[in-house]
C-alpha cells in the first residue's frame, strides 16, 4: 500500500472516529465453520435474520453451495460480507456469491494486492452497489440484538505489517448478550501480541490461520481464555494444524474443532449456552 493511500484512510479515520453502523430490522445465534478444505469460511445468522459471511474459501463454487444448503432458496440477501484479506483461500468463493447474492454491506482493510484476484474483488465489489466499510473507519457493527467489534486491522497495524498480507487479516468479535466469537483470518502471534490490550476475551476462538504454529501463542490464549477453538483446515501441505498449536490448545484445557475431523461445525447460542453440532465423527 502506497503512502498516499495510507494517509487517505488516516483522514477517513479522523472523520468517521466514532461511526457505528446500524444494519437493523428471534431465536439462537448460529455460526457455522463451512468444511471448504484448507481455507476459511464462516457463515453467521443472528437471532434477527441478519446473514454475515466471513471469508470464503478457496474453491469457487463451494460457499455458494453451502450457503443454499442453510438459506431458503427465496433469500438472495446477505447483509454483510467480510473479507479478511485477499489470499486465495479467504476471497475465492465471494465471487460467485457476489455473482448470485445481493450484498448490503462489505467489510474488508482496503489493502489489496497486485493479484488478479485482488483487482477482480475490487472490481466486482464497487460493481456490487454494497455499503463498503474499512476496518481501520469503524469500530463497531451493530446488527439488531448482535454487535460485531472490528479489532484489526488500524491505520497502525496496516503502516506497521502490510509487509505480510495475513497480519493485516480483519480480525472481528461478535458478542450476543454473554457469548462472543472471535475471528483471527491468518493474523500473526506478532499482531496477536499487539491485540493483547484490547477486549478479546472470547468463547469462541477462530483460531488464527489454520493452526500454524507462528500463530496462537501462550499470551494471546491466556487474554482470550477460550473455552471452544475452531481449526478451519483441510487437506495441505503445510503440516496445518501443527503439533504447536494443538498441544498450547490443549495445555489450556480448550476444546478443539477441526472442520478436517468434524466437517461443518454449526455452534449456535442463546446467549450464554452452547449448542455444537457436526456432520462428521
Ligand atoms: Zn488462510
């Protein structure tokens, strides 16, 4: 990202210090982990019938199929897309859902990249006629009786590890009276330790880039204090989830999901208690 762009968005910063957007119209909170193999995607109905994604997967058709398989056929409405950042395993099904779907709001950094990827997704999403919101311009979504607090990534950690496209990842929280949810993209134990002043005690981690072990250390886990981890991961070649990450999980006596063991993880919440449920043993 040049320079000038960065100080674009510090003006923006300045000028929308305090906006909070508001994107309301009952039952449980449901997050589903979608199984989209070694990639992120997460798909979210708050009690109110709002629908959130976040990330997308790397296969082109996968979130599409799995979206229709939890929305009625008549709903081509998503309230709120979030893309964590543009590698390949995170934005490569938001293309044919934006292709499908009419989406309200878009939520990523604004940093791109030279891919053609990267260029597509800035293409379709001015095309798309969404709300475009910058992590770095906001500090909180409210959708109804659910609130969603952007963590990361500020004009700070975008000037200071732009370097690495995973530790500029949107890294969100989504509170429901006394349960919470937090997602991590492909953050870094490096942004990791720079969140640990912020409010990130959570139930729910999403646990920060497959499990690589340069990721999830013992002081970010010890301020979060989870008592469920989700591993989004499938078949690779990275050695994901590493012995690392799996054995601090444990150290900390957290339960561990992996879409690779349990297929799509579905944990909903009435607020304080949890329901878990998967397609695999
Ligand atoms: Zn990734």
């Amino acid at each position: 990202m040049s320079k000038k762009i960065i100080l674009f968005l510090l003006l923006l910063n300045i000028i929308t210090f305090s906006v909070v957007y508001s994107l309301s119209s009952v039952g449980d909170l449901q997050v589903i982990f979608f199984d989209v193999g070694q990639g992120d995607s997460i798909f979210i109905e708050t009690p109110q019938k709002h629908q959130i994604i976040i990330d997308s997967g790397p296969g082109d058709k996968t979130l599409l199929q799995k979206v229709s398989s939890v929305m009625p056929h008549w709903d081509k409405n998503i309230d709120l897309i979030v893309l964590t950042h543009t590698d390949n395993d995170h934005i490569s099904g938001f293309f044919e859902l934006l292709d499908n779907y009419v989406v309200e709001n878009i939520l990523w950094s604004g940093v791109g990249s030279t891919s053609s990827r990267s260029e597509k997704w800035e293409e379709m999403i001015n095309l798309e006629g969404a709300n475009i919101i910058y992590s770095n311009d906001i500090d909180k979504i409210i959708l109804g009786n659910v609130v969603m607090d952007i963590i990361s990534p500020n004009d700070y950690i975008i000037e200071k590890y732009s370097k690495n496209a995973n530790d500029i990842s949107v890294v969100s929280k989504i509170e429901y009276k006394d349960s919470s949810f937090l997602f991590t993209g492909d953050i870094t134990s490096k942004v990791e330790k720079e969140m640990i002043g912020e409010d990130i005690f959570t139930d729910v981690l999403k646990v920060a880039h497959h499990g690589s072990k340069y990721s999830t250390c013992d002081d970010f886990l010890s301020k979060v204090n989870p008592l469920i981890a989700v591993i989004q991961v499938g078949k690779n070649s990275y050695g994901h989830p590493t012995n690392d990450v799996l054995t601090r999980l444990s150290n900390f006596g957290i339960k561990v999901l992996r879409n690779d063991i349990n297929g799509d993880i579905k944990i909903s919440t009435d607020g304080n208690n949890y329901k878990i449920i998967t397609n695999k043993k």
